[in-house]
C-alpha cells in the first residue's frame, strides 16, 4: 500500500445535520491520501467508514463545545482516528475506578469492557460470545457506538488529559503490509 | 415522513424508508413512525431499507428498540434491500442474529 505520511484535522459545527457531509469530507481525505488502495480495499474502507461515522455521532451526541473535532494521521502502517473535545472526564461503568476491567455492556452475543489503566486511561476489549442461538429480544442493548469502533479498530482507547481538560478517543487501524 | 407504506395483506404491512441518511439526526422520529405503522396494523412488518446509504450506532438502537415494541405486541419487523455497507454493520455486531433479514420483499413473504 502505498501511502503520503500526513495528518489533518477537521473542525466541524456541532450540528448533527452537518454529520454526513462532515464523515464525506474526511473519507475523501483518506481515500486521497492513500490512493486507490483504500477504495479498493472493502474491508479497510468498511472499517474506516464506521469508526469515522461512530466518532463524529459520539462527537454530535454527547460533545457540549460548539465544534467536534477530529485528527487525522496516515503513514505507511497505520491510520489514526481522534476525536477529541473540551469538558469533563468521560466515566465509563461504575464512577470512580482506578484500574480494573469494567462491563460497558453484555449480551447473548458480546460483552464490551473498559479496561482501566488509569483514572482517566482506558482501552476498550470486546469478548465474543460463541452461542449461535437468536438472543433474547429484550437483552440486547440498544447502544452500539463504541462496541463498532471496537470492533472495527486494532485498538481503540480514551484518554482524559486533566492539565488542558481534554477528551481524547484514539482508534488505531492497522495497514496491510505492502 | 420518512416510511412510506407499500403494501397491506392479510399477513404483513410492507414499508419502505426514503431516508439516505439513516442517523442520530432522524433516528428518534423514524422509530416513532414506524411504531406507530405496527401500532396502527398490528402485524408483522416487512421494511425495505433500500434507500439507506449511510446508518449510525443511534439508528441501529432505534431499529432494535422499535424491534423490541414490535415482539411485545407479539409482531415482528422483517428487513430487506440492505445495501452491503448496511448488512455489514447488522453482521459486524451480530445483529443479524437479531432481526429476520432477507434480499427482498418476495423472499421475506415467501415463507
């Protein structure tokens, strides 16, 4: 895959109906700064779509600045997806763990776990359930934001940085080797 | 409104979205009409997302909650026409475990 080591990043207006247009904008990015191997590569432009889709909702969803922000970088292994944004510390399960294995969300067919490696350190785990059977109807969640970018990343983490009161979610995906 | 109605048997309503951008922005408002569809039929649901381009994390959670009220009035909600950016998603979270889906109207109706 060859590939222009570079970095953008997107400001968007925190409007949920600028969603699509602002998800077009930074596919054309990546597909222009991979060439053709990302369009030609369903499974990484698959991948790439539902991360950035899943970024931006989370941005538009739950972000109280005026603006979702979004940093962009390729090199010739990885593409990394952040989101970041102003505010308070983003707690996932219980308040208040240090470190530990925390349950985001459990059903017949996945659980998805917050992994504490510090107060404001997490890297996010899924455990596929290996039952075939059609789940209960009423146990399945009807949350599927980060279980997707968990799902479609090689890591997926947040970071809450306390000095500039940052919230930062990284999704890292790996390249093929050319 | 965001689903038209195509069909009504004896057995099931057919639905068609004209949404291309199914999103936190309509997800609220599509789930309410089409519960109010199930509601106002009151049986099983055959919808075609064909017109869906682009779907989130918020409409998949209205499409299962929406699912939910359809099994407790003891309907269902068959889905057909996803394109394969769409049916990925389902798969990708397991959720075509979840929902009956089928490549369109006639293969949903023939059983």
């Amino acid at each position: 895959m060859r590939i222009t080591t570079t970095r953008k990043e997107f400001i968007f207006l925190n409007d949920s109906l600028v969603l699509t247009p602002s998800l077009k904008q930074v596919l054309a990015f990546l597909e222009d700064s991979t060439g053709a191997s990302l369009v030609e590569n369903y499974e990484l432009h698959f991948k790439v779509k539902s991360i950035t889709t899943e970024l931006l909702t989370n941005g538009f969803k739950h972000s109280h600045a005026n603006t979702v922000n979004l940093l962009v970088d390729i090199d010739s292994s990885h593409i990394i997806i952040q989101k970041y944004d102003s505010g308070p510390p983003v707690t996932f399960g219980k308040p208040g763990p240090v470190a530990g294995k925390v349950q985001l969300s459990y059903d017949i067919m996945c659980r998805l776990f917050a992994n504490y490696t510090g107060e404001h350190n997490v890297s996010f785990s899924i455990e596929e359930c290996t039952d075939d059977e059609i789940p209960d109807i009423e146990s399945v969640t009807e949350h599927f934001g980060l279980l997707i970018i968990a799902k479609c990343a090689d890591e997926f983490t947040y970071h809450y940085n306390a000095e500039n009161r940052l919230n930062l979610f990284t999704a890292v995906i790996k390249l093929p080797s050319a | 409104m965001m689903i038209d109605i195509e069909n009504v048997t004896d057995s099931y309503v057919s639905l068609k979205s004209n949404v291309t951008e199914a999103n936190l922005n309509n997800s609220e408002k599509f789930k309410a009409e089409l519960i109010a569809f199930i509601d106002e039929h009151n049986k099983k649901v055959v919808l075609d997302l064909s017109s869906i381009s682009y779907m989130d994390s918020s409409f998949l959670g209205a499409l299962v909650s929406s699912l939910k009220h359809a099994i407790a009035s003891k309907n269902d909600i068959l889905l057909v026409g996803l394109k394969p950016d769409i049916h990925n998603l389902f798969s990708l979270i397991r959720l075509d475990k979840v929902f009956k889906i089928y490549k369109n109207l006639t293969e949903a109706t023939a059983i």
